[in-house]
C-alpha cells in the first residue's frame, strides 16, 4: 500500500531496483530496539502530562478539561513524533544484491529516501558493536572509494550486524573477482 511518499509493499521497492539477472543475497531491517530508543522522549513526554494531568485533578480543574486539554497536547507534540519513529523503524531496511546494496530510509508519510549502491563503489566493510555487545544488534559501515569522495555510510542497530557485514564483504569480494568490464 502506497500512502503519499510511504511505501510499505517492500516487494514493490524490490521490484523496482532490481535488474533482470540480479539476485536477493539478504534482507534485514533494523532491530526493535531501535524504535525505543528514538521514543524515549515521546515516553517520558507521556509521563509528564499523566502527572500534569494527576496534579490538575488533586487542584479541582474538572476532569473533562484535563483529559481534553492534554490528550489534545499529546496528540499534537507527542503522537506525530511517535508515529515518526515507528514509520522509521517499521519500514527500513538493508537489501543486498549480487549488484548492489539499497538502503531504504521511509522516515515518515512524506520523506523516502532509498540509496542504491553499486558494488563497484564499495571499497570496504566494517562493523562495531553497540551498547558493550549486549544487545544482538550494531553499526555497518560501507566505507566508499576514494573517488567517490571516501565517505561511509553508517547504519547502526542492524541485527547481526557482523554476520550481514561478513555477507556484504563476501558479495563485494565476488563482485570484484568477476570481470566487469563491457566487451568492444
């Protein structure tokens, strides 16, 4: 289903930016995790207004007006930014191909962003834990080549983030072996 610019058809992405001949390698979204921290805010922000909203009663403010009043507050500042942080968590994910890596950024109901990247780019992989390894979850770097400006993409709170690093290292290293290059 399409909603202005939120895909949630993964299959449609799929579709669209694979080539005839390329393969799905692996798939994984982000780790659950990773919503909660992006909503921690949102959490203690509901806290605050329940005891806003504890207090007002113990002053006589009728309850009618507390609920109104605060669930209209929490709609406005608080559900928009919940909603935000859900839609980022629910709908990215890292695909890998035999051709390529896509990331998929949805960050909300008008943002999508998705990066294709060609294998020929990739100049090398790492991987670093989060949260002391304690979690099953830390941070791919794809590091570029030089001549795209050396820069890395960094996505944190992947799950198994050494296994997926180990399979996007492989897939580049049997991309590299392979003679790319057009025939004359």
């Amino acid at each position: 289903m399409r909603f202005f610019a939120l895909e949630t058809d993964v299959e449609k992405i799929k579709r669209k930016f694979l080539s005839e001949g390329e393969t799905e390698i692996l798939m994984t979204y982000y780790h659950g995790l990773s919503f909660f921290f992006s909503s921690i805010r949102q959490i203690i922000a509901t806290i605050i207004l329940v005891a806003i909203g504890i207090a007002a009663s113990f002053w006589g403010i009728p309850i009618g007006w507390i609920i109104g009043v605060l669930c209209a507050v929490w709609f406005f500042f608080v559900f928009f930014s919940l909603l935000k942080a859900y839609i980022d968590w629910a709908y990215d994910f890292i695909l890998v191909t035999t051709d390529k890596v896509i990331f998929v950024d949805q960050t909300s109901f008008f943002r999508q962003e998705i990066k294709p990247l060609n294998l020929e780019n990739v100049g090398g992989v790492s991987t670093q834990t989060q949260f002391w390894n304690i979690f099953p979850f830390g941070t791919v770097s794809l590091h570029l080549k030089e001549g795209l400006g050396g820069d890395r993409i960094m996505k944190r709170y992947v799950p198994h983030a050494q296994e997926v690093a180990a399979k996007i290292s492989e897939v580049v290293t049997r991309y590299q072996r392979y003679d790319h290059t057009p025939e004359k």
